[in-house]
C-alpha cells in the first residue's frame, strides 16, 4: 500500500506545515543524503498565474526542512526547463523560483545552457511510445544519472492529460524541446518516462501544492479555486491519484494512471492508497476541464482530422506557426483580457500577500 500525506494549510503556517508534510510522507526514507538532488520547479507561463507553476512557499517549505536535517545545500540542485512558448529565465524571476533559490544560495541549472550534456539513453524496460517518436533515440539530461530528484507540481486540470501532477512534471525535465511531438500519446510518454526515473534516479519524491488549484483548460488559462491544501509522496501515481480525487475525477479512468498502475510502477487504485494527515474522503471539487482555442487547435492535430498532417505541420521547417500562434493568443490576447484581472485579484488575498513578500 503507497502512502500519500495531505494536510490543509495558510499563509502563516505554510513552511511549517510542509516541515509536517515531509515527516508524514516519510521522504528522506525516499531521499538518500549520500546523493544530490534535483528540485525538479515546474514553469507553465512566464508570467505568475496562480496555480500555474511551483510556487515560492512550496520550494521554500521543502528546502528549508531539508536543509534543518542535513541535507547539505551543495547537494540540492534547482533544475529549470524552458518549452519553445515559454521562457524560463523570465519566468523563474516573475515566479520567485530564483527568488528562494538565491535565498538559500543552492545551484540553479538551466537544462538547456551550454555546459549541460544530453545523452541518448537505453531504458531496460520496454517502450510503449518514446521509441516510436524517436527512433533515434531519446535523449536525458546526464544531470539526472545517479541522483535523486523531488518533482514540484501544483494541483490543476490540463487539456490533454485531464489534470496533470507529479508524472506530467517529469516531461518537461527528461524531454528536450521537441517533446510536444509525443502529445498525440501523452498518457504512453508519461508511463515511458517515469520507467526511466526508476531506472536513473536514487530517490523519486513530489511536493504537491494546492494553496490554489486551477480547474479549466490547464495549464495556464484556468479558473482559480483557493484550496489551502498541500500534498506528498513517494510515490508519483499515488499522489496523483489522489489529486484527481480530489479534484472529483476517477484516477482509474486517466490513462496515464492506468498504465502506470498496471505496469507496476506505482498505486492509482485509490483503495490501495493510505492518506494520512487531512480526511479527504468526502472531499470533491468537481472540477471541470475545458478548451482554449489554442488547445483546440492542437487537437485537431493531435487527435482530430489534421492528424495526418502532424509531422507536416509540427516537424519540419514549417513548425514556428505553432508558436507564434500560441504565444499571440496565450501572451497577446488571453492574458492581457482575462488573466490580468484574475492575478490581481489573487494578490488581494493572504496568498497573493505572502507571494509578494519573496
């Protein structure tokens, strides 16, 4: 049986309240001190939308405890990604990513800054997709042999995955740019990648944070819900699992979860899922997904008529329409007529407070 710490949170608590999270979720059994480890920070847009990418107390809360019992700062390696729409050098500073790193004087790797090695690895277990979208081979960051790595999601919905958590927060990290290619089988990628991390990382563990939650077409243009909840675990299935519960989905029912449990490489079955903290059990938000026009756009490609038009127009020369495209509509037009409004009035509140003191 997996184990999954939830407890309910606020501002003033928080970093005292992921202390407590990490003991109920027992993560240095999870993390040897003898390694480095990667603080895998998820950036989802640029610019700081509730929900949206790791928050500053989230990074904070886990450093800190980590650092009072003897992990040493040298070890504990922030890793950075960018996409081709999002910057992350921009968005590392607009979501005080940098901010808590420099603060606690750890290392910041951008893993795609000259000086960082991408390898071709050969997993030991068997593909259900990667090998097919690259024949070539995929390549991993070498950062990644030989060392543990903390992933750090928050709680949203997303538009291809349903909601997306601790197993999607490894697709930015182990991917290189190109990873938009395998959208069409996002749930198979998913299951490939965290078979690698059981095969290169020494210890796997996820914070979860939920102080807000995002509901709607994920992962940027959603409705803000403030949920005063974090989470933990060592293990990615499970907590993801129980994320999707709480956000009123059935875990069984999200491929990606699925195929994971059914492989053997984590626990989705929420009746073979120990919560300890918060009683979660009548707890469901009911939450929605939904669809931007961007992210209708793309599954017209993906999963829709212009299928076979894919490689066409995703893998060649012709590719930079998709991102023009996204980052007009996603920077240009939504942001500017929805988001604005709705990041404003999450400054207002006592989360929105606290973010503005990092």
């Amino acid at each position: 049986m997996s184990k999954v710490a939830v407890l309910k949170t606020s501002p003033q608590t928080v970093l005292d309240d992921y202390e407590k999270l990490l003991h109920l979720a027992e993560y240095d059994k999870y993390l040897p001190r003898d390694r480095e480890t990667i603080l895998k920070l998820n950036i989802s847009w640029q610019h700081w939308y509730p929900a949206c990418s790791t928050a500053p107390w989230q990074i904070d809360g886990t450093v800190r405890t980590m650092l009072k019992e003897g992990y040493a700062p040298r070890g504990l390696i922030a890793a950075q990604n960018r996409t081709v729409v999002v910057d992350a050098h921009v968005g590392e500073v607009n979501n005080k990513h940098k901010a808590v790193v420099d603060k606690h004087q750890l290392k910041n790797v951008h893993l795609y800054e000259p000086g960082v090695e991408w390898i071709i690895y050969q997993p030991k277990g068997k593909y259900l997709a990667l090998d097919k979208i690259y024949p070539e081979g995929v390549r991993i960051p070498r950062l990644f042999l030989g060392r543990n790595i903390i992933h750090f999601p928050t709680l949203k919905t997303h538009v291809f995955t349903t909601m997306t958590g601790a197993m999607k927060n490894a697709f930015g990290g182990l991917l290189s740019e190109r990873r938009h290619w395998t959208h069409g089988v996002i749930h198979e990628t998913l299951v490939d990648l965290l078979m690698i991390q059981k095969e290169i990382h020494t210890g796997i563990f996820a914070v979860m944070d939920g102080t807000f939650a995002g509901e709607g077409p994920g992962p940027r243009a959603m409705d803000i819900h403030q949920k005063d909840i974090i989470l933990a675990s060592g293990d990615q299935v499970a907590i993801d699992a129980v994320a999707a519960r709480l956000m009123g989905f059935d875990p069984m029912s999200l491929p990606f979860i699925r195929l994971a449990h059914d492989r053997g490489l984590g626990v989705g079955d929420p009746r073979q899922i120990q919560v300890v903290g918060e009683d979660i059990s009548q707890i469901n938000w009911h939450f929605r997904t939904g669809d931007t026009f961007a992210s209708w756009g793309q599954k017209l490609i993906y999963r829709g008529p212009l299928r076979p038009f894919e490689k066409l127009l995703l893998r060649t020369p012709l590719v930079p329409w998709s991102y023009v495209a996204s980052n007009l509509y996603y920077n240009g037009f939504w942001y500017p007529l929805n988001g604005k409004k709705r990041v404003q009035q999450a400054l207002n509140t006592p989360w929105g407070q606290l973010f503005q003191t990092y």
